[in-house]
C-alpha cells in the first residue's frame, strides 16, 4: 500500500486559509501519550477531534509487533485507519517492547550482535507494517553510548546495522526517519548529518525533528532548525520544552514559541505529519488532545496583514499556563557558533532524561 495522499481540507472555523504558495500543516497525536487506551478507541477519538493522523508507536497494547497473525492485525489497522480517515507514521519508541527490563533495550549500539540484531528485526517488522499501513515514514533512534564502547565503533555499529533496514525500506518505498534523541549516540542535527555521510547520503534515509529537542540542546533557535533540515525533513514530533531540560511538555508549559516553527514548516513545503509527543500524559491523554489541536491552529494560523508575527490567542494560553505556576530562569539559547549546553539536573518537580537518554 501506498502512503496516503492528503485529504483536502477546509481551515477550522474563523481562521484564515494558508496562503496559496504553502501547504497547510497536518497534525497527528502519539498513541505513545494514549497508552491507556485500545488502539481502536485512540484512533476514533483522535478522528473525532479532528486530527489528520497518528504516530503509532508499536507496543505491547498497539498493534504488538511481536505477537502472532501481526500480518492479520495490520490489515485490521489498515482498515480502520481508512475509515476514520487517518494518516500514519510508524514510531519505533516504545519502552519495553523488546526487553521487560531494560528500557529501550536492545538498541543498534549493543556490543552483542545478537542483541542488535533484535533492535534490526524490529525495524525490519515496522518497515513492512508501513508499507502495510501506507505510513509516511518509519521512526526510529540511535540507542545511548554502551559502556566500554568508544563512539567510533558505536558510529560503525550504528551504520552496519541500518543497512540493511534502509534495504527494506527503499524496497517498501517508506523512507527511515532517525530522530536524534537527548543523551543518545545521534543527538543533535550534527549527528544526523555525521550518520548521513557515513552511510554515503542513502535515499531511504530522512530525518525525524523533535521540535522540542531543538529547544532542549540545540544551538538555533526551532525555526531556524526546520528550515536546516527541511530538505531532509520525513516526520515531526511536537510539544513544549525548557532549554537544558528533556522533558516533554504540554503546549504553553515551556519555552517555545511555536508560530515561527509551524510558520517554517509551512514554507518548506513540509506535508507529513506534525505529531504531538506526550508520553508522559498518559493519564490524561484524551483531555491532552483535546487541548493540543486548537493551539496548534491557532498557532499554525499565518500573521495578519498588519504586521504582528505571532497568534494572539496563541500567547494568551501561554501567558495563562505561565501565570499559574512557579517559574525558573533558564539559560538563553546561545549563538549559532556556541556549542550545545549539556542537559543540566531539572528543577524539583521537573525530570529530565534518564540515564537511557530519552524522557521516561
């Protein structure tokens, strides 16, 4: 099955439509930040809200990779996700699904080969549930520094064995989209670009930005991190986030100011989805939703014609979410020629990445 091709659709009511050059924004929601509910019930209220598609992190309680007649399952999926209407991006992140005890375990970088290679038969799983599915992309992530292991041999790990699951994926016609992820081997933009040359500039072989991440450790601004990698740009994940801390936040409870980033995702001509990343909000993961879309219209609405440069109601959620909680300083982002700051201990209250290198 071919990807989707998007559905038309009219701008929410009272907004502006894009302008004719750019091409209107598509936004999707983990399932990865609705763990508590059954597929099938997430995919409904997420077509109900009015999303365009999902990432679909395969787990234990969606669309279990591992377990049998997976062939049978994808079909079911596939199905559904036709009669709501709803695009997809396969995701690669969940915590446990290979291992019960160790979070994000095995990854690509472990010095056992048989370990790696169960990282590899995962994706090799994901590449056909996604030419099953008709998914955009694939995503996946490096794994953090083993002990022991310099980074030369983890970079040499690392490329030997996505050979083969960029093999798969030019042959399924599903691009690999790496995320660089805090605390991982591939972390910044930088490292993809390292990966990138390595492998010799693969077709198959896209990017995943979190914009998040960029906010995080990268030395630009977010904005300026799409239009850096747009012409590698396969998936999106978006959410709030502090300088310095890796912790996925709700809209309006971190530091981004999203109209310029939806603004250049727009003029890159970016069509996947834009998925918001909340892994952390399970719990409440339905009223999440419910919340994030409209702020990501709102946000994603282009300036007016006098000149402002921001969504007005855009700011007053996030002036609203602020004025309500305790606030910290937080370093400011530095120039373009600074390197990235090292994640520093978060706040009270406030965790950071784990020592596996991502948020729990």
């Amino acid at each position: 099955m071919s990807p989707r091709q998007p559905t038309p659709t009219l701008p929410p009511e009272g907004l502006p439509e894009s302008p004719p050059h750019s091409h209107p924004l598509r936004f999707g929601y983990g399932t990865n930040g609705l763990a508590d509910l059954r597929l099938d019930d997430a995919l409904t209220l997420l077509a109900d809200l009015g999303y365009d598609g999902v990432g679909l992190t395969l787990d234990h309680m969606h669309l279990d990779p591992l377990a049998p007649d997976l062939a049978t399952r994808t079909g079911r999926v596939a199905r559904r996700l036709d009669a709501l209407g709803l695009d997809v991006t396969v995701e690669t992140g969940a915590r446990y699904v290979l291992d019960p005890r160790r979070k994000h375990g095995p990854s690509l970088l472990d010095p056992d080969p048989a370990d790696r290679a169960r990282r590899v038969d995962l994706l090799l799983r994901a590449v056909r549930i996604a030419g099953d599915l008709g998914a955009h992309a694939v995503h996946c992530f490096s794994g953090t520094l083993p002990p022991g292991t310099d980074r030369d041999t983890a970079w040499k790990r690392l490329a030997e064995t996505l050979a083969p699951v960029l093999e798969a994926a030019a042959g399924a016609g599903v691009p690999i989209a790496v995320e660089p992820e805090p605390g991982h081997l591939l972390a910044t933009l930088a490292d993809f670009h390292e990966l990138r040359l390595l492998l010799g500039d693969p077709e198959p072989l896209g990017l995943t930005l979190d914009i998040g991440h960029c906010q995080c450790l990268e030395p630009l601004p977010p904005a300026d991190c799409v239009r850096a990698a747009a012409p590698w740009l396969r998936h999106v994940q978006i959410e709030d986030m502090r300088r310095g801390v890796h912790e996925h936040l709700p809209f309006g409870d971190g530091e981004i100011d999203f109209p310029p980033v939806l603004a250049a995702l727009r003029d890159a001509g970016y069509q996947g989805l834009t998925v918001v990343e909340l892994p952390r909000h399970s719990h409440a993961g339905p009223r999440q939703a419910e919340l994030s879309l409209p702020f990501l219209h709102r946000a994603a609405t282009p300036a007016p014609s006098d000149g402002r440069t921001t969504a007005p109601e855009a700011i007053a959620h996030r002036v609203e979410h602020r004025t309500s909680r305790p606030t910290h300083q937080t370093p400011r982002p530095p120039l373009p020629s600074e390197p990235a700051p090292a994640l520093s201990p978060a706040p009270p209250g406030e965790p950071s990445a784990t020592q596996e290198g991502s948020t729990p």
